[in-house]
C-alpha cells in the first residue's frame, strides 16, 4: 500500500512541476488576448465558413490593426500560429498539437480537476491563470468532454475565502523579481501590528487560505504569514538570493497536513478505531507514514513531521475514534481539551 501512495506521490509532483513551468513559461509571453486569440483557432475548424484573419480580430476586440499585428507577431515568434493558405486567416500550426508533455497529457482530467480545487480561490489571479491555462491546453475539456460537461464527475463544494487580490499581485511580482518585501503584519492572536522585511520564498494554498512562506529578517527564520493580514506592502529595491532548499516541503518534517511547522520534527504515534482505522490506511499524514500494529479492532500508525499543531487538529476531528499515543506533548494537549469539553458539558 505505502509503495503504490509513493508512486503516486511521485507522479503526482512530476505533475505539478510540468503545470507550473507550463505555466510559467506561457504566462511571461503571452497577455488575456494572446490566451482568447489561441482559444478562438483551437476552435476554428468548427467554423469552417469564418475568415480568422486580422480582420476579425480586430472586430471580436474593437482594437486598432496595429494593435492586432503585434498580437499577432508575438504568437508567430512563439512558434504557435502560422497563416493559411487560403483565405488570409491565421491557424494553430501543424506540428504544434500540444504544448505539455505525454504524461500531462494522460492526465488531462487530474488537470481538469484542479479548477475544481480551486474554486476555493475563485476571484484571484491565481484561479483565472489555471482556468486559462486548462483552455488554452486542452479546450475539450471545457465544450466537449461528455463525462466532465455532464456533471458526473465533479469535486464536492469547497469553503470559499475572501483572499485579498491586491496582495496577492504585490507578492507575486516580488517572489518572480526575487526582491525583498516590507510590510505591517496585523497578527489575529495578539491583534498588534509588526512591521517586517521578509525574502519572499513561495505562495502556499492551505485549505482556502493562502500564505506567505518566506525568510524573516526580524527573526532569523522560515515563517508563514497570512496574505490577509499583510498591509502597506512594499516591494524593495534590494534583491535576495534564493536558496536551494527554499521549499515549504523541506521544513515540514515530512507532515503533509498543509501550511504549519514547528520548531522540531517529532514522532506519532496514533491509534483508530471503527471506521477510522480501515481509512487511514488510504491516507497519507506524512511522507514516512506506516502501519505498526493493526487488529480487527485498531490500527496504529507511526510518522514523523514538524506540523504538530495540525496532527492535533485532525485527531480532534476524529473524536473517539482516534487515540494519540505519542510525543507525550500531543498526549497531554489532547487531554486538556477533552477534559474542557468534558467541563462545559457540565455546566
């Protein structure tokens, strides 16, 4: 079982890493136009009776023919687009089909299904670039895919949050710049305000939420912070040096429960039962996770990770059903807050 969860894992990641080159690469080249001109002759052999000329662009966008030319000029340099023989009008050439690999492309419903996921962000920058980018790879999964388009294979309703667009676009251009960022941070535990000078690393999705995984210059250390609790962001003239190891992933101990770390990697151990010990099974909480005893009763795993806050979080989700067994401090807080359930139903 564990085996096939890395193999998985592996194809997985070569995934995201292909997608988001992919997306890199057409997103510094290519503006909303260059996206809706590609789509528009990706879809042009169905109307066989339009003249997709500059002509018609022009028209479809209500722009000058010199704006129209250079449009027209960048999808040329890029090698996508060619003229026609006939007609005047422009096409996807030949011996341009796709631009993802073969692997991407057996996976093009896993792609689908990331605008899914993603709706949680729907309204940000980074929602609209996927979209645009599942369209301008493959349109059929949009108008054609009958399995897709029918509505019987869909991701279940998310939590929406409200990501503060503004931000986003500020520390984005920094982390492609790979200049430093200063801002006032509002932190909601302590509800004071900081001002910080932060090496903006990576943009982390977290349920939702989206945090800034970056190098504190104020305390000499890799810290999340929440987009929606930056303000007054400036992004410095000064640049930084991105280091090898700047990946969230290489400070989670290994934990694959999101965004959180702690100071330490520990080991877990957790024991299920009912229906929780045959699901655990088919889920990851870390990248080492094993079965160490398992019966017709319990199954108990064993893991390491820094992301203790977030074990709790899901063992309490669990009630009865999960037993904490160690590090002792997970023990302990675990029996706090039953004990303080246990008191307000007293009450």
């Amino acid at each position: 079982m564990s085996i096939k969860l890395e193999e998985h894992d592996k194809r997985q990641r070569k995934l995201e890493r292909e997608l988001n080159k992919t997306l890199m690469d057409i997103d510094q080249n290519l503006d909303d136009r260059g996206y809706e001109i590609l789509c528009i002759l990706r879809d042009a052999p169905n109307h066989p009776e339009i003249k997709y000329n500059a002509i018609y662009f022009q028209k479809h966008f209500k722009l000058s023919n010199i704006t129209i030319y250079r449009d027209i000029k960048k999808l040329k340099d890029m090698d996508l687009i060619e003229d026609k023989q006939k007609g005047g009008s422009y096409r996807i050439k030949k011996d341009v089909e796709q631009i993802y690999t073969k692997e991407t492309q057996r996976n093009l419903d896993l792609i689908a299904s990331m605008s899914g996921l993603l709706l949680q962000y729907e309204g940000t920058p980074l929602y609209d670039r996927i979209t645009k980018l599942i369209q301008f790879l493959e349109p059929k999964v949009f108008k054609e895919d009958i399995l897709f388009s029918s509505g019987r294979v869909i991701v279940s309703p998310q939590m929406k949050y409200d990501i503060d667009v503004k931000n986003w676009d500020k520390v984005y251009e920094a982390i492609k710049l790979n200049r430093k960022l200063k801002f006032v941070y509002v932190k909601s535990n302590k509800n004071n305000k900081a001002v910080r000078t932060v090496w903006p690393y990576q943009l982390i999705l977290d349920n939702g939420s989206v945090y800034l995984s970056a190098y504190s210059e104020y305390a000499d250390m890799i810290l999340l912070y929440d987009l929606n609790f930056m303000a007054d962001i400036i992004i410095t003239a000064e640049t930084f040096e991105l280091p090898e190891d700047f990946d969230f992933k290489n400070y989670s101990g290994g934990g694959r429960l999101g965004a959180f770390k702690d100071d330490n990697t520990q080991t877990f151990k957790i024991r299920f039962t009912d229906y929780a010990k045959d699901w655990i099974k088919y889920h990851k909480w870390a990248d080492d996770q094993k079965v160490i005893k398992e019966n017709d009763e319990y199954t108990t795993i064993e893991f390491s990770s820094a992301q203790e806050e977030k074990v709790f979080e899901q063992i309490m989700k669990w009630g009865s059903q999960a037993e904490p067994l160690a590090p002792r401090s997970l023990v302990k807080r675990w029996k706090q807050e039953i004990t303080a359930l246990w008191e307000k139903i007293q009450k």
